[in-house]
C-alpha cells in the first residue's frame, strides 16, 4: 500500500524561510526569554494516518500562567497551518481562573487571519492562522484549547515526518505524544532521552506512544545553537536517509531549471562582456568568471519576496517566470541561478542549510532543521547565496558558515566550508591629531574581507545618503563619544571591488589638555571592533554548545599630542598566544606622535565550541581588557 502521506512540525514552531508548513499549537520549544514565567502544565498530541494518507492531528495544550509579566502574551495563542494543504478547527477553549472558575472562549473571540508580513520582506503565502483570544487570564490562571488539524495533500508524495524538539528553556510538567499508523508503512525513529510508553498492533494499527517531562527548566544561555542540536527530541520520518530525501525533493524540483531559449538568451547576455576579460587577463578561468557574473546578476536583480502558496513552501517558480517577474524567494533565486549556470554548461545543485544556529543534522529526515536553501557548484566545491545580495560571489554569511547541507542533485550530505581568521578580516588606520583645545580631528581607512565585508556593507548601505547624519551618531555615541563627521565608502553593490570605508571626524575633549592627565586610546569614528569586544564580557560559564567566532582585526593609531602637552608615559607592549587565540599590541612614541597597533587573530576549530572552550577566552580577556584599558599619560 502506498501512503501521499502529509509531514507534521512541532507544536507551535513556525519554521522560516523556504519551509512554512502547518505548524498548530505551542510546544516546550521557542517561546522566548520569559520561559519561567509560565509552564506547559499538560500537552497531548495524537496523530493518526488513515489508509487513504490523510492525516488527522488531536492537540491539547494546557498552559499555567505563573506572572503577570506573561499575562499578554498568554492571553492569546496564535496557531498557523497552511490553508491549501490542510484543515484547522478549533474544536474546544477557555480560561480556568485562579478560583477554578471555568470560562469558555467566545465563539467571536476566536478568528481566522491571514500571515502577518509586518516583518518587512514582501510575502505571498496561503498561511494562515487561528487566533484564540482567552478571557481574564491573570497570573494564576490556566489556558486550555483542543484543536484539530486534517493535513489532506502531501508536500512529497509519500513523505511524512514528526519533529519534536523539546528545549531544557521551558517548563513542561506532562508531555504526551501519540502515533497511530497502517503496520504495513514503514517509518524510522530518532527518539532521544524520551520515554517510549506504548507500542502494540491492534486489528492491523500500530499505536505508539512518548512521554516527557522537565521540572527543572535552564535559563536560556548568551549564544547557545538551536535547541535542536542538543535537546531531547522525537523524529520519525518515511525516508530511511537524508539521501532518500534529497532524491525525492530533487525529482519534485528537477523541472523547474530548465534552459529554456528566454534563460539560455539572459545568460548569453549576462556572460557576454567575460571573454574580453578573460582574454585580457589569461590567469582567470572563463566557466568561473561566466558563474560570478551570473551570480552577481541574480543577486542585484532578483527581488526577495517570499512566495508560500500550496507547496511553494518547499517548491520553486520554474525560472522562465522567476527570469519575467524578476522576484523570489531563496529558493526561486536557487532554480534561476541552476538554469543561468546550465545555459553556459556549468553544472550546479540545489543545498539545503540552516540559515540559523542549527549546525547538526537529524538521522532521519524530517524537513528541519533546513530552513533555507543555496547553491553548490560541484566543480569548485563552492557556496553560493546569492539572496545574500551583499556577498561576493564565493563568500558566504557568517550564519552559514560551518553548517551540514543536502545537495540534492547529488543526492548526498555536504557541508560549507570551516571557519578561516583570513576570511573574516578588518583592517583600520587611524590618525588622530589632539588640538591644543582637547578636541581631536581625525582620518580613518578601513578594510573588509570574508564575511565581515558582507556584514559592513549592510550596515553601511545609505552611509552617502540623508542616513549618514544619523549613522555617524550612532557609531560615536556607541563609545561614549561626542562629535561630527562623515562617512564615505566604496560603493556597496559593486561585488567585484573590495570594500572599503573612510571617515573623517572631530571629537569633543575627553580629556583637559594641557594636563596633567592620562587617556586611553579612542576609537574616534573607526568601527571599534577590539573596543567592542572589551565591552562584551564573557559569561560565567556554558553547559551546552554555543557559536563563537574566528576573526582576524588589526587596528593602527597615529596619535598626535598638541604642542601644549607633552607625553611622558605610553602602555607596555602585550603579547599573547594560547588556545587558538593571538594577540599583540605595541606602543611607540616620537616627537610627540604615539603609534599603537592592536592585531587580534582568533580560529576555532569550528563555528560551534562546545562548553570548555569558554576558558581559553576568559583567560585571554583579563590579559585583552587591561590592554586596552591602559592609557597614555601626557603633561
């Protein structure tokens, strides 16, 4: 018997990105810093396949409301599902006062709404949501509702997978999972530290069952990755492998990066000025040049807009009509992207990723943690994201860094590239000259590399618009400066050059001159990325995985003393290398000029350091914050 089996997702977890499925309840995962304010106090999901493949899911939740802190949020519970696939109704709801006074939600009270796009990104999408409105919920109180969700088309045929991940960030007194299914269909199970309380067949049924409690909820930790790498879980799944799922999303989507005469005319015309370059100089490689420009075409000329209709969730546009509209989602600018590559003969796979903190895997697959989707070149081993639209080609954001992929052309487990200190560089000169007033004039010069390019171009995008004024407020009044200046930049969409940053800036004093007196070295208008680090101090300890960085920042001060004072002391020299971290700072002085050069290098073996790495970086802190600190002392 063949089931069109449906995929279900955890309670209450909405999932980003490409997938955005029918999600119903609130589960112990994500509901946000205000954990302890509130409990789980009973959860009851039942799921049943029916032979034809319909799937019919019984949830109940159960909320204790603990603070009046969480009174709003709890006042209400929001419940998407996706119209198109399947049915939700709300079948019972109300609120149990503190008295034990039972008081049902009103019939009007309970609504259906379309997706909220307040967050900013252009949306299409058929998700929608019922709203259930509680009444007099008041710390004390409990929210009960029962909802019913019939999912009747399958995003793959054949597919359907539960994903429960439960955080240690909530308080969950009872938690029941229930699964009944034909004996003859095959599903495979990653349970971990969760007690299975029932398996048994019943007249040609399989009934299985999964309890889960924690009364001892953790405070969610400063950087810790997706709960889901580490927490208890329940994941079943029809696909034996990741590789079983990459073939099958890889037949659903084959079709839609066709090279039709329309693709095959854009990247002739794209590509048309990369044989005179490449001529020009005979050390490049024409498929490779031909790729960049394609690349840097899509990523300025595709809009994002996020398309979510029927199984669009997962699902490209075919690229003709990406190529007509000129937008699309991450995985439209992916299949238009394959179709421009396969015009010029350059071969290219769609990669699943995580394009948050998730950095592991499931066994089986069960859409998550993927919830993004980028472009591999086999030839190259290359990343490519071109919905990054500042990334130059070959470089890859931060988030994506160090994280497992599927390449479902080639039916196989990748992953992106590790971590490298040369591929997230900042480089800054500075030169200051103290007036005999206090103030301080001053030039500065930086350079980015890797993904903290991508990073300063967004962040300085409109710096040479009506946005500067503000831009330069913000960066002097995040060190506790006061002041003017300008900001210039290479321009920011140009992908093929380097970028580069320069400002000029006056201070206010911030010390009496002449003295005596003594100060630190300031950070002016330069980005202040050691300054910000000394700001951030480490946290006392981890107990489960968390991201750290692999960075490389160099900064070089020229320092000029007015006439009217004179320098009499200037800080130690510091040097330090233990544990993957270097760190050297020098101090000169000449005729009245001090020079200082600060070079950070930090690599990890990896974006994730797991719980005994913190160490390495409080010993280096206490040596990095008392270099920094230190002063010049003039008279």
């Amino acid at each position: 018997m063949k089931f069109a089996l449906q995929s279900i997702s955890s309670l209450g977890a909405v999932l980003l990105g490409f997938l955005l499925l029918a999600n119903v309840g609130i589960t112990s995962a994500g509901r946000g810093e205000l954990e302890s304010l509130s409990a789980v106090e009973r959860a009851v999901i039942t799921e049943t396949i029916q032979a034809d493949g319909t799937v019919v899911e019984i949830d109940e939740l159960t909320t204790l409301v603990k603070s009046q802190l969480v009174v709003d949020a709890e006042s209400q519970a929001d419940l998407p599902y996706n119209s198109t696939l399947s049915k939700l109704e709300v079948l019972e709801a109300y609120t149990i006062t503190p008295k034990g006074e039972k008081i049902s939600v009103a019939p009007n009270a309970i609504r259906t709404v379309e997706d909220d796009n307040s967050a900013g990104a252009a949306m299409f999408s058929d998700q929608k949501h019922k709203i259930i409105i509680f009444p007099k919920v008041t710390p004390g109180s409990k929210t009960y509702y029962k909802t019913k969700l019939t999912t009747f088309k399958p995003l793959l045929p054949g597919y359907f997978f539960t994903r429960l991940t439960f955080s240690p960030n909530a308080e969950v007194l009872s938690y029941e999972y229930s699964l009944n299914y034909p004996e003859d269909l095959k599903l495979y199970s990653d349970i971990k530290d969760v007690k299975q309380a029932r398996d048994e067949v019943i007249d040609g049924v399989r009934h299985v069952s999964y309890n889960y409690q924690n009364l001892k909820m953790k405070k969610k930790e400063q950087l810790q990755v997706a709960s889901s790498d580490f927490s208890p879980h329940i994941y079943i799944s029809t696909f034996a492998s990741q590789e079983d799922f990459a073939k099958a999303y890889e037949a659903r989507i084959a079709d839609k990066s066709l090279v039709t005469p329309d693709i095959q005319k854009m990247a002739d015309e794209i590509t048309k000025d990369v044989d005179k370059k490449v001529a020009a100089d005979k050390m490049l490689n024409l498929k490779k040049e031909q790729a960049r420009a394609l690349y840097n075409w899509v990523s300025r000329n595709i809009r994002y807009v996020a398309i979510y209709l029927g199984d669009g969730g997962i699902v490209p546009h075919d690229a003709t009509s990406i190529l007509k509209n000129r937008y699309g989602d991450c995985k439209d600018h992916n299949a238009l992207l394959i179709a421009l590559l396969a015009a010029k003969g350059i071969n290219a796979s769609s990669a699943l990723i995580n394009s948050g903190v998730a950095y592991t895997l499931p066994k089986y697959p069960v859409i998550g943690p993927f919830n993004h989707v980028i472009t591999y070149i086999p030839a190259w081993d290359l990343y490519l994201d071109s919905t990054a639209e500042m990334a130059p080609f070959g470089t890859l954001p931060s988030s994506e860094i160090d994280k497992p992929t599927l390449l479902t052309k080639l039916a196989k487990v990748g992953h992106t590239p590790k971590p490298k200190k040369e591929d997230s560089k900042i480089l800054t000169g500075i030169t200051m000259q103290i007036e005999k007033d206090g103030r301080i004039k001053g030039k500065t010069h930086t350079m980015y590399f890797g993904s903290a390019e991508i990073n300063a171009r967004y962040r300085y995008e409109g710096a040479e618009t009506t946005l500067s004024e503000k831009l330069v407020r913000s960066d002097l009044a995040k060190f506790r400066q006061t002041g003017e200046g300008k900001i210039t930049t290479s321009y920011v969409y140009d992908l093929n050059e380097p970028f580069t940053t320069n400002t000029e800036f006056t201070l206010d004093a911030i010390a009496n001159v002449p003295g005596p007196g003594a100060i630190a070295i300031p950070v002016g208008l330069a980005p202040g990325e050691l300054a910000l680090i000394a700001n951030d101090r480490p946290p006392e300890k981890f107990t489960v995985p968390y991201t750290c960085a692999t960075k490389w920042i160099g900064e070089s001060y020229k320092i000029g003393f007015p006439s009217n004072a004179k320098v009499t002391r200037i800080p130690p020299n510091t040097s330090y290398k233990k544990g993957g971290i270097e760190y050297e700072s020098t101090y000169e002085e000449s005729k009245n000029v001090v020079s200082v050069t600060r070079i950070l290098k930090v690599q990890r073996p990896g974006a994730v350091c797991h719980p005994a790495e913190l160490q390495k970086w409080k010993d280096f802190y206490q040596v990095f914050i008392k270099d920094m600190r230190s002063q010049i002392f003039y008279e």
